[in-house]
C-alpha cells in the first residue's frame, strides 16, 4: 500500500450521513451520567479500535518559546517530564507549548478544532510526546472528563482566502480564545523533526487539565511521510497570533508553521492505545492495513 491508496482508504470509512446520525444521538447521549457515557463509548471501541481522522489542508500551528519550563511540570500527567524539541530539522531544541489550529472530518464528528499541547518526554517509554491540556470546538468532541461534549463554540472561522491568508478565530464560552491570520505566499517547505512529529503523534496523552492524571496515551497511525515537511511561515508574515487558554505560562512565540495538504491517519478509539515505537514500526503497520477487515468500516456497507 502506498501515501495514495491509505488516503482513499482513509476517505472512504468516512460517511458524512453516518456523521450526521452521530451528532444527532450526541444530543441524547449527552444527557446521561458520564460514567454511563464512557461505558458506551468503550463497548463501541471493542467493535471499532480505530476511526478515520483526516486533517483538511492547512492545518497550522503555533510553536510558543516557554522561558520558563519548570512551570509546566505540574500540568504533566504522571511520568511525563518537560523535554526540549525542535519543529524543524536541524532547528535548536527548545521548550515548546503549542496551539494547532484546523478543520477535520472523521467518521464522527466533522467541524474545527484548536488544540493546545506541551511538549513532554514519556519517563516510561522514552518517546517525544504531544501532551494535550485543552481544547475547543464548534463540532461534538470527547473526554474521559467531559464525556460526550457539545460544540464550545460558535461561530468558528477556519478558513484561506484568495490573498494567501490563513484566518482563524475562535472563541469559547470560558474566555478561551485563538486567533491567527497569516500570510502563507513568502512561506517555505522545510523538512521537519522526524522526533518532534512522527515519534510524537505515536505518543499523545491528555494533560491533567484535560482531567487524565495517568495520561491515557493513545497513537496515530499515518505513513510518516504526512509530517515530513510543512510551511515556515515568516513571523512578519503574522498579522494576529493569540492563545488564551487559561494556562499562565511565560512564553513568547517561536514559529508558525501550516500543512498545505490534507494529513489521513487512523486515531485510537477512546479507550484504545496502539504502541509503536520507531518510524520503522509504524511504516510497517500502515502498510499492513487492510480496510476491508478494518471493524466499523462504514464504506463497505455502501453500495
């Protein structure tokens, strides 16, 4: 199997009236106990171990400097420690917290989402990870915490225009607020940090905002070439960067880089955690994927 043949399989387990039925019984599931919430989720994860995650294009992130890394530690979940990386290849490793900004569409949910994330090294495993401590979104979302979430937002804005602009704003209803616009045409490829990018998303745990004390790791599965190069967008280039999240840390942002075409990766299923340990590893397993064995795989039930 190659980068082609993964994302035409990744895109056909996503079926937009399956979508819509999820985000109708959403609004009654909701209403139920949470513990009753996670109960069904994971009843459904034994069926589905993994759903389709495709990242529209231009996904962007914001990379902020933390002066001061020591603060972050208690935001860590348990044997994660804070780590320098570097976003780019050959870049000088720093401490980062980052924003990622983008629009999705699985086989459950579909809308915009901003994430924000610490940057941590897994004390039991040794491998780089995204370590997420919030997130917001106009679309339904889930947590251990929270359960089965509605929309956080409003009126979401996650688009390009004609001009080269990156434009994103969103706002929650706990003051939580991310807003980027950003010219893209004087920005450049560049390679990136296998460590930071392919070690990381085979790595990814809830912080302990997130209400994940332990971490709850769980993994991407994508053919490492979907993170092997992505825009340097100059930092003059940057008309609004802003990222309230509750989180007082001293930092100063670093870079903002985007992904100018669609990333199509298999997620862990909530409850779900795949390990895989080396880029060698993960290749192998992407490779392997047959979607017609793949469980919940709603393409094959259409004609």
């Amino acid at each position: 199997m190659n980068v082609s043949e993964y994302a035409k399989g990744v895109e056909k387990m996503v079926n937009p009236m399956m979508v819509g039925q999820s985000h109708y019984m959403q609004t009654k599931l909701r209403k139920l106990p949470v513990f009753l919430q996670r109960k069904i989720i994971k009843s459904a994860t034994k069926k589905a171990d993994k759903m389709p995650f495709v990242v529209e294009p231009y996904c962007t992130f914001m990379f902020y400097e933390l002066e001061k890394p020591d603060e972050i530690a208690e935001y860590l979940p348990q044997d994660f420690v804070p780590t320098k990386a570097s976003v780019f290849a050959g870049d000088t490793p720093k401490y980062y917290g980052v924003v990622s900004m983008f629009r999705i569409h699985t086989s459950v949910f579909w809308g915009s989402r901003a994430e924000f994330y610490l940057m941590a090294e897994n004390a039991k495993t040794g491998l780089l990870s995204w370590v997420m401590m919030d997130y917001i979104s106009d679309t339904i979302s889930y947590d251990e915490q929270h359960g089965l979430k509605s929309p956080d937002v409003t009126g979401a804005i996650m688009t390009t225009t004609c001009e080269g602009d990156f434009v994103c704003e969103m706002n929650d209803n706990d003051k939580k607020t991310v807003c980027c616009e950003a010219n893209l045409e004087g920005a450049k490829m560049r390679a990136l940090d296998e460590r930071f990018w392919i070690e990381g998303n085979t790595s990814i745990a809830y912080g302990r905002l997130a209400g994940e004390p332990d971490g709850d790791l769980f993994s991407l599965t994508f053919f490492p070439e979907e993170m092997s190069r992505a825009l340097d967008i100059p930092i003059s280039k940057v008309r609004v960067a802003k990222a309230s999240t509750g989180l007082n840390f001293t930092t100063k942002l670093d870079r903002v880089i985007s992904f100018p075409y669609a990333q199509h990766m298999l997620s862990d299923s909530p409850g779900a955690s795949t390990h895989y340990g080396s880029k060698a590893t993960l290749r192998k397993a992407v490779e392997s994927v047959d979607f017609k064995k793949i469980n919940g795989l709603a393409a094959g039930k259409r004609k």
